[in-house]
C-alpha cells in the first residue's frame, strides 16, 4: 500500500527572504545537490545522494548561508511550536541552533541531544546545568521541561 503525504509548504506563505541569503552564482542551494535523505542511507547508496545533515553542515560553514538558517529554525519554533508546552527542541530551535550545534555547546553528541528532546535519556544533573547554561534558562525550569518529556506531557 502507498502512502501519501500532502506538503505542509503548499498551504505555508512563500519565506521571502531566505532563497536570497542562499543563492549562490544564480543556482539555489538546494539545486547543487541530487536526492537528499533525512538520515542513514544504505551501505550502498548511489553517488548523487547526500544526507541532510552533512548538507546543512556544510552549508552552515558559510555565515551568510548559516544566519539564514538560524533564522528558519527560529521561524519553525515560532510557527509550530507557540502553543505546545515548552521543550528542549523549542529552547534550541528558537536560538536558532540544530542538535549538533547544542551538542557542541554542552559537550556531547548529537544522538544524545535527540534522545534528550525526546524524554527517553535519564539526564545528570551535570548535564541538566550545562544544558541549562547553554539555551539560557534556569536549572529548575529546565528540570521541569525535561521531566515533562519524560512524562509524556
């Protein structure tokens, strides 16, 4: 059975503003590339596929092209996260960061930041201050949000 999707973008105002900041020589980031995929790909994937993240890696080296980024993280948290209870991911993303980036800043891995946000990591309190200093909010508020996750709620 297929499954079908509809695109959330089709029903979204057109973001004026970014394909400027990531216009490279008149071609489009997103045109330098062939078929990308959000995550592992196969042992033997063909040589024009690229994952995401090592894509938006790439692309975040630049300045222009990692602002403009930044700045389409915070627009996802201020358009789709406002009415949910707060969360890690909605702290992070409305600093503009990816996983990677909080990872780097509380010196750990990514994987680990996902599960975090997830609620599935049973997180030290060492963490929870580092995670704290990082996106700028307090040890006891952070505390609340990842119980929370943990939670379910």
């Amino acid at each position: 059975m297929t499954r079908i999707t509809r695109s959330q973008s089709a029903s979204l105002p057109p973001m004026a503003g970014f394909e400027d900041y990531l216009q490279e020589g008149g071609r489009s980031c997103a045109s330098e590339t062939a078929p990308v995929t959000n995550g592992p790909i196969s042992e033997n994937p063909p040589e024009d596929h690229g994952d995401i993240d090592s894509i938006v890696a790439r692309h975040e080296q630049d300045e222009r092209r990692r602002k403009a980024i930044e700045e389409a993280r915070r627009w996802v948290a201020d358009t789709y996260y406002t009415e949910q209870p707060q969360s890690i991911r909605n702290l992070r993303l409305k600093k503009g960061w990816s996983q990677s980036r909080l990872a780097a800043e509380v010196g750990t891995s990514q994987p680990h930041i996902a599960r975090i946000e997830r609620g599935t990591e049973d997180v030290r309190i060492s963490t929870i201050e580092r995670l704290a200093a990082a996106l700028g909010v307090k040890n006891s508020d952070l505390f609340e949000i990842l119980s929370q996750a943990r939670s379910g709620g």
